[in-house]
C-alpha cells in the first residue's frame, strides 16, 4: 500500500470526512509529509471507493458547493490495520539490526 | 474562471460535471486558491486516468491490457504501413526481414488477444484498397504481409460478432488515401498524423478512432516531409483544409455510432 493510501484510510477511521478534510487529517497523521494535491486525493478516493475499502457516507452542501463525505468499510479497516502491522514488523526487524531509533524530527 | 481550465478537459465530459465543482473546490482550499503547477500534474493525471478507464470499461487492468494491445497494433500497422509506402515508392525504407517477421507475430499476438478484434477488425479496408491499387506488386514480402494480415483481421472480425465501431472512419480514410494514390499525391499521407494530433488535443483517448492509423504512418510523414516542403503555400492551404475536413467528418461519423463514446467526450 503507497503511504497516501494509508494515511488517507487512516485520516477516515474516526469519522466521515469530506475531501479537503481528508488531505488535512492527513497531512497532520503524517507530520506534513504527505501533501496530497486534489487530483491524487480524487483519484485516490475514487479507487477506495471501487475496490469497496471506502463509501461514500452522504453528500452535503456548504455555501452552495457540493461535497462527498467518505467513510472507511470494514474492507478498509482490514487494509488498515494490515498495512499498519507490516509497518510495526519493519520497524521492529529494523530496530533489532540497528538498535534502538532516534526519535523523528517533527515539522 | 478556473485556475485549471485546461487540465480539466482530461476529464470525462459527466465525470466532471458530476465532481468537477467539488474537485475544483478542493483544489483551491489545498492552495489558498493560487495556481499550482503540482496540483496541475495531478489533475491531468487523474483526468488522463478516469477517461481511459472510462473508455476502456472501467477496470484499471482492462485499461493496462487495452493500452498494450493499442502499443502492439500501433507498432504492427507501424510496420506494415512503411511495407505499403515502400511498395509505391513514395519511402525508401526497405522492409527487412525481422521487420516483416515482427509485424506477422504481431498480427498472429492481436488476434489472440480477443479484445484487440474490433481494432483490428479495420484493417481488411485498408489492406483491401492497398491491394486493388497494387495489384503488380512483386513483392511477396508485402504480399505476404498484407493476406495474413486480412485473414486474422477477417477472423477477427468473425469472432467478434459485430462491427467495429471505426469502420466508417476507416473507409472514409481508405477512399482518401485511395484517391491521394491515384492522383499521384501522397501528401495526404499526412491525414493520420492530424487524426492523431486533433485526438491528442482533445483528449480523446479512444484508441479505435485514432490512434491505430495515426501513428501507424509516422514513418511514411517523416519520409515525405522533404516532398511535402517542396510545395506552395497555397497547396498546403489546400490540403490542411482537406485535412480538416476530412477529421471533423471521420471523428463525427464514429462517434454518432457509440454512446460509449458520446459520453467520454
């Protein structure tokens, strides 16, 4: 899984968010380093949602403008979840071999 | 007025009447409403994606395999077409040996790909008025070439069960490359590459309508650009109005036969 994927399925566990929702839940879960434009985020987005790890919850209108609220399946909590464990064995093997790791610089 | 204007034409016409406003939105929110070439990329990107898969039946492996299929009949009419030029003597490119043997395999590989027949299901036209006109050919290369060719196309026209949707297109191209023949101008050999440009610009990614003639005689333009500059202006005034017109009634006549089509647009 490409880590905007992740972070945009991790952005969704908490609650339905729309677009511009997502891209700033994910940009603060990855300390700045995912920036997703709207294309990437669109297209992102639209693949959850025909691979069924995302739905589209409702759609709302806010100063006239349309928006879709997404909300993650239990397909994508799996996905989730599997990816975040594959995360924890790198850093685990990663940890083993090279010792304990510095703390990460925040933004 | 969009700060994106341009890039939004990759997207499907309902598509982006659907989303557009939203994606737009969103763009702007993630940018402070500034231009961002970035961002630009991206929606071209996601544009190009959702019109192919549009086109393509809407499965991103169907769009993979339609795109290699399209790269193997460009590359074979790529072939097959420098074999006809060569034959009138309008290129001096010899067709050699791996070329020809090359372009059969991939024949033989189209038509076992069973998605590739209503692309391929064009090419009788085009190799049947190639073979009226050039009925003292001597070569059996080309010959050779050119029945195979057929005989798969016809067999996978057969297996398809239906027309193809670039039929019109391609006889409205064979007429016109026929007529360019017997009056001994071939210039219209650059009616594919402007097929292939007006297809570029408006993103009009279907392969059938196209792309399969477009490419195919990139190698014939490129070897008559020196005759092509020989001419006056007011003869390629001419021949780019013909060229013009020609396009608008090819791209119309194929897409009046496809909703598919009429709603990628």
């Amino acid at each position: 899984m490409r880590e905007p994927t992740y972070f945009i399925l991790l952005a969704l566990h908490a609650e339905p968010l729309h677009g511009y929702a997502v891209a700033s839940r994910a940009k603060e879960l990855s300390d700045g380093r995912v920036e997703l434009t709207a294309g990437t985020l669109y297209g992102a987005l639209d693949r959850l949602v025909d691979e069924g790890q995302l739905v589209v919850d409702r759609e709302e209108k806010v100063n006239g403008r349309k928006r879709r609220y997404y909300r993650i399946t239990e397909a994508g909590e799996h996905a989730t979840q599997a990816e975040a464990l594959r995360l924890r064995q790198a850093l685990e093997a990663a940890a083993a071999t090279i010792g304990p790791l510095p703390k990460a610089a925040t933004a | 007025m969009s700060n994106y204007g341009i890039v939004t034409r990759a997207f499907p016409a309902d598509y982006w009447t659907a989303h557009g406003d939203e994606i737009l939105d969103t763009a702007n929110e993630l940018h402070d409403g500034n231009w961002s070439a970035r961002e630009s990329r991206s929606l071209l990107a996601h544009g190009l994606r959702t019109r192919s898969l549009a086109a393509t039946g809407g499965s991103l492996r169907q769009m993979w395999i339609q795109c290699t299929i399209l790269v193997l009949t460009i590359s074979t009419l790529a072939w097959t077409t420098t074999a006809v030029a060569d034959q009138f003597g309008l290129v001096s490119i010899e067709l050699e040996g791996t070329r020809s043997s090359t372009a059969i395999l991939g024949v033989v590989l189209l038509v076992l790909l069973s998605r590739s027949s209503r692309w391929i299901a064009a090419l009788p036209v085009v190799w049947l008025v190639s073979l009226v006109v050039a009925t003292n050919t001597t070569s059996l290369s080309w010959m050779r070439l050119a029945g195979l060719t057929a005989l798969c196309a016809w067999a996978a026209w057969k297996s398809e069960g239906r027309r193809p949707l670039s039929a019109p297109t391609m006889l409205l191209l064979a007429a016109v490359h026929t007529a360019a023949l017997l009056v001994d101008v071939y210039l219209f050999g650059f009616l594919p590459i402007v097929l292939l440009v007006v297809g570029l610009f408006t993103f009009h990614l279907e392969p059938r309508v196209l792309g399969c003639v477009a490419v195919s005689s990139l190698l014939i333009i490129v070897a008559t650009f020196e005759a092509y500059s020989q001419h006056s202006p007011g003869d390629l005034a001419l021949i780019f109005g013909t060229i013009v017109t020609v396009t608008a009634v090819a791209t119309l006549l194929t897409i009046r036969g496809s909703r598919r089509l009429q709603r990628v647009m």
